[in-house]
C-alpha cells in the first residue's frame, strides 16, 4: 500500500509533536549488545536480559563468544567478529544462540562496527528472536499480497480522516491514483458523493472503537463520473499492541450490480402495485372524461410530475381516429385531464381540460397518435421543448418549471388510436427510461379500454334513447274531460334506456286510454319490445275491449317475444267521470281526490306481461273533475338504497302539495326522486280530470 510520510514537511512530530513508541518493536523485543575490541560484552539492554537470559551483571565484562556460542561454533563465530572489526562491513543473519537455561535458540543478528571520539571501535549487536521476526515477516508479506491484490477497496485513514495509504482496487474504485489520495479527505477525493454523514460515522468510529459495518453509498465517482455506483462500505478503528489510536482502516466493495438489481425488483413491485391499483382505479364508469381523469391520478407521483390525457377530438365525435392514419394534416385534440403530483406553473403550459388544440405534424404528440408508438425524450433539450410546448410561451414554463424528460404513449384500443397520455419529470431528477414506458403503456391500455366501452355505450345508448323517443308519442294528445302531462327520462348512468313507455289513446264517446308500462331488460332490444307492445295495445284499445281483456290479448302478445314486461292500463270515460284500470305486475297508481289527500289505488296487481295462462281482473273508481290520477313505472320510486314502502310514502308526501300546472307537478316529482345516475328509465304519466262535454248521463 502506498503510505504517507508520518513527520511533517518541516520534519515535526504528529500530535503536538510528542514522540510516539511503536508498538512493532516492543513485539520484536529489539535487543542490543556492545562488545569491545576484545569481543567484551561492555553494553548489555533489558532486552537482551529477555532474549538471551543473564542479566547486565552477569554478562558485563564476559567475553560474548563463550557466554552465547557453543564450542563448536566458537571459531566462526570469532572468525566473523574479526572481519566485522578489521573491514568495517556489517554482517547480518541467523545464528543459533545458548540460553541461561541451557536451551538453544534461534536468533536473527544484525552486527555492525562502531568508533568512538577516541579512534577506538566497538562492535553492535542488534538481535531479536527469529521465529518472532520470521512470524512478522510471513504477516507482513500475506498482508501486502492481500491488499495489493484484492479485488476490494483498502484504505487507512489517520485521525484527522486524512487517507495515509490505499490499496490498487480503491483506486480504481476512485478514480484516483494512490499518491492522490494520501494527505487528503475523503470530500477532497469524493467531490460527487455527499460525504458529511459518512464523515460523521467515521468520527464516531475513531472516538467509541464501534465498527461501522455495511454501510450503503450511492453516488458518482471520477472513475465513472456519468453512472451512478452503490459501494457496501465498512470502517474498523486501528490501535497498535498498546492500544495507541492510529486511525481508521475501511473496506469498500462494488456493490453496484446488487444494487441494481435491489433497484429493479423495487421497481417491478411497484410496477405491479401501480398496475393493481389502475385496474382498480382506471374505469370506474362509463364516462370517457372521469376515465382520463382517473388515468392521470394514478400517474402521479409514482411515475410523473405532471401527467395530461388528451383524445382525438374525431374519437369523441364517435368517428374513426383520424390518429391511425398518416399525414401532415394537424392532428385536433381535446384536452381531458390534466394532474400534478405538487403545485407547479407546469400546469399552466398544457392545454385545460376541455379546450379544443390543433397540433401540427412535427409535434411529439401528433406522431406519437400518427404512429401509434410512444416517444421517450430522456433528456428534453431546448429543440425537443419546443416540440412538445403548444407554443414558444409554454415552452419557457415548461423550461422555467425544471422539466427534464418526456414520454408521451398512445391510448390504443381495438387498434385505433383515441389518443394520448403525457407525461414529464421536473422534481424527479431520474430520466424515463424504457421500463416506465413500458409501464405508462399498459396503464394507458387500460384506460383506452375503458374510453371506447364508454364510448360504444353511448353510441348504444344513444340508439336506444333515440329509438325510444321515436316510439312515444311527442305531445300526449289532450282528451275532453282531461288534462295530461307525460315525462320520459333515460337511465344515468348504464345501458338501462329502453324499456318504459306511456301512451294517450283516444277512443269512442270522448272516452281515453291511459297506458303506462315497462319492458324488463334494456338496451335497443327492450326498446323494440316495447315499441311493438304499444302497437299491440294500442290496435287492441281500438276495438274498444275493457283494460283486463286488453292486458290479456298483450299477455298472449309478450309471451311469444320471450319477453315480460309490466303495464297499467286505464280508460276514462269523462261522461261518467269514472275509470276503469287493471294492472298486470305494476306499481299502484296513485289517485288524488279533490281536497283529500293522495292514495294509492286499491286494485288486483296482477302477473306481468308474458307470464301466460293468468287472468287479469278489472277496477273502476271515480275521477270527478279536479281529480287527477298518476301513473308511473319503478324507475321513479325505487332505489338499492331505501324500501320501496318508504319511496311511495314519499311520492304520496311531494303529490300532497299544489303545484301550478301539471307540467310543474312532474319537473317537481323528477327533481325529488330521481337521483341522475339511476340505473333506469322512467315514464310518468299525470291526468286531471275536467268537466267535460254533455253526453249521456250528463244530468244525472
């Protein structure tokens, strides 16, 4: 490992310059002995009292070779000290040596000649037990292997968290050569990462000898200064063998494809979650605005700053998208939705819901409903902003407001494009890539699912509405001896028009038949039921049968279509000023005296329309003038929220007040009972009776 110098350039001591003992050579336990000319021991340190066994006054004055050598070796070992005194060269090596204890041991010598002030010389020896250095330098050696060779970052850092020596790999980690490294921070080494809490740990490292163990750092190093990295990163606080502070040594591994990976399934599971909660959030109803509103709520902030949903505006129009075709026509959009994840004047530059903007060929969002692929712009620049702006003046919003990337994804159901998703990053410093392109793709699939169901049931359920309109009479035509208000009103919110109807059917002697009914089911083929029932009824009323024997002729009628449906029919016969009524499955009507409160009919239910093989039985009742009778099907008086007993109390409480008109009386009735997003129709019928023409029975 490349280390720095541990004395100051004006050649100071560290720490207040108070020298400090190393702790390597109290392990080597360094002995030093002084011999003569003669080979007499004259200097004799503690250590080698420790190393060789006598003490000072046992082998001051002993001649070295005869107290440490044995016989046999005597004579080299002279031979040896000779040279060293003659020539001046140092002699170096292991030697066996013989203990106090009559033991032989190993040691490693370093002898040398020396000369005093007097021209006399004496000779040095250094020694210390050579299995112990021997230990050392096997350690010494593994330990600079291992840390010139591994393939994780090895760094030492002194007490003032200034690096004294890295190793190979954290160089290349860094990005910054060793000799770089030694005397400064890791700020001064690290300038892309944020350093300060990192800092703080290691501080807390050196002061408490806590080891911080896997710590995560993510940042950009000048090894690879435009990828971001992830490094596991541990501190150890180093202390020689007497426990002497000396710094902090770490460990830093590459963990960036771990973290990557981390990163990714992080991003699949919210993914998921974000795909969970679009399918439970994304077409909640048939209505093509709500569903774009829905689509840009769960955009945000998951997955964009500011999200906009814009549809061809030909789609709503219920023609073929003029998005799958090419061109360089301008493409007309209308915006539906827009939605941001915090207050921004991004807001401003994209087009408010429900204004209607041409775009030319060269914008991003009218090739992306062109070509029906999606367009990424990772990094939006000052070309590709104006591309995407509706105008130079949206495009510095946008530029003030810090957007930085842009996807636009077609919304593409059945194979036509309907239009499409808008999405930038401004606070969101990470670009879109593929993965969320991907992701906004099946968000926007789903929401354009849901826009054509809404628009294919409004086409339905404007071919219902308008055939059922088509098939009840546009004015009820007024009777003598009556007055008649008629309402119709579709369902609100599903597919449900269709099944209800009245009618007025003037018949002989000034007499009226009243019909009131409702198909079961809905759509277009209740609406067909139903046009064909009022034929039926009303060929039937012609041949002047009584209400039981028309309701059973239609009975006959409904059974062969396979199909059930309820009726009331009544006739009124205003020389007589009495009604005759019979039901067939229906609510009762509801009959108001003059000056007395409203009731509701007393007759025979009866068994719908279709049933068969029932009869059906007859009523009759007085309608003098200033009476009025109401008829009406379920849709008015029936909710899944309240009992059916409640709502016609209800009906009966609004129908005990006055109202100017007839007319008045429905809008009223309509207003109070009728939630608008009732999932059905309903037809109301009211008659007032009225003095009529003389006629039979007129005088009594």
């Amino acid at each position: 490992m490349s280390t720095a110098d541990p004395v100051g350039a004006a050649g100071d001591w560290p720490l207040g310059g108070v020298p400090q003992r190393s702790g390597l050579l109290d392990l080597l336990g360094v002995a030093a002995v002084v011999l003569d000319a003669e080979g007499r021991i004259v200097l004799w340190s503690p250590q080698a009292e420790t190393l060789f066994g006598y003490s000072a006054q046992e082998a001051l004055g002993q001649y070295a070779g005869r107290l440490l050598v044995h016989e046999r070796q005597l004579d080299l070992v002279v031979r040896l000290f000779t040279e060293v005194m003659a020539t001046g060269q140092s002699w170096a090596g292991a030697f066996p040596v013989r203990h106090k204890d009559g033991s032989t041991r190993l040691v490693e010598f370093r002898n040398v000649r020396l000369l005093d002030d007097r021209g006399d010389y004496y000779a040095l020896g250094i020694a210390t037990d050579e299995a112990t250095l021997s230990k050392v330098e096997r350690d010494v050696a593994l330990s600079t292997r291992l840390v010139s060779q591994s393939p994780i970052g090895l760094g030492v850092l002194d007490t003032d968290l200034r690096y004294l020596a890295v190793n190979p790999a954290l160089e290349r980690i860094d990005g910054v050569s060793a000799r770089e490294h030694l005397g400064r921070s890791v700020q001064e080494v690290l300038p892309f990462i944020h350093t300060e809490a990192l800092e703080t740990a290691l501080r807390r490292v050196l002061e408490t000898g806590q080891p911080l163990v896997d710590e995560y750092v993510v940042g950009r190093t000048l090894a690879d200064p435009e990828n971001e990295h992830a490094w596991s990163v541990s501190f150890y606080r180093l202390e020689d063998p007497g426990g002497r502070v000396l710094g902090v040594a770490g460990v830093i591994v590459d963990v960036t494809d771990r973290h990557r990976a981390a990163g990714e399934a992080s991003r699949a599971r919210r993914r998921l979650a974000m795909i969970a909660d679009g399918s439970a959030r994304i077409g909640t109803t048939l209505e093509v605005e709500r569903t774009a509103h829905e689509l840009a709520e769960v955009t945000v902030p998951e997955l964009a700053d500011v999200a906009t949903v814009d549809i061809l505006d030909s789609f709503l129009d219920d023609r073929r998208p003029a998005g799958t075709s090419t061109g360089t026509h301008p493409a007309v959009f209308r915006a539906l939705a827009v939605h941001t994840a915090y207050p921004t004047e991004a807001a401003g530059a994209a087009d408010p819901p429900g204004h209607l903007a041409s775009y030319g060929a060269d914008r991003l969002v009218t090739q992306c409903v062109r070509t029906g692929r999606a367009i990424l712009v990772r990094h939006v620049d000052e070309r590709s902003l104006a591309r995407i702006a509706r105008d130079p003046e949206a495009a510095a919003i946008l530029a003030r407001a810090g957007i930085h990337s842009y996807l636009a994804t077609p919304l593409i159901a059945r194979g036509e494009v309907l239009g499409a998703l808008g999405l930038t990053r401004a606070r969101n410093p990470v670009p879109f890539d593929e993965d969320d392109q991907t992701l906004a793709a099946e968000l926007a699939d789903r929401a354009a699912v849901s826009m054509d169901n809404a628009r294919l049931y409004q086409s339905l359920r404007n071919t219902a509405v308008t055939l059922q309109r088509s098939l009840l009479p546009d004015r009820p035509p007024q009777r003598a001896g009556l007055e008649i208000a008629t309402r119709y009103r579709p369902a609100g919110t599903t597919n449900e028009v269709g099944g209800d109807w009245f009618d007025v059917i003037p018949l002989a002697g000034d007499q009226t038949a009243l019909v009131v009914g409702d198909v079961m089911g809905s759509g277009t083929e209740a609406a067909t039921t139903m046009g064909r029932l009022r034929t039926a009824t009303g060929t039937l009323a012609d041949l002047d049968m009584p209400p039981a024997e028309v309701l059973r002729h239609v009975d006959r009628i409904t059974a062969g279509l396979e199909q059930y449906a309820t009726c009331v029919y009544a006739v009124h016969d205003p020389h007589h000023a009495v009604c005759r009524i019979a039901a067939a499955g229906h609510l009762p009507p509801v009959l108001i005296h003059s000056g007395r409160p409203p009731e509701l009919l007393d007759l025979p239910t009866g068994v719908p329309l279709g049933v068969g093989g029932v009869p059906f039985e007859e009523t009759t009742f007085e309608l003098r003038p200033g009476d009025r009778l109401v008829l009406y099907t379920d849709g008015l008086v029936e909710t899944r929220r309240d009992m059916i007993d409640e709502r016609l109390d209800r009906l009966l409480s609004l129908l005990d007040r006055p109202d100017p008109s007839l007319e008045d009386t429905c809008d009223r009735l309509l207003e109070a009972l009728r939630d608008p997003d009732d999932a059905d129709d309903v037809a109301l019928l009211i008659a007032r009776a009225r003095p009529g023409p003389p006629g039979p029975g007129a005088g009594g």
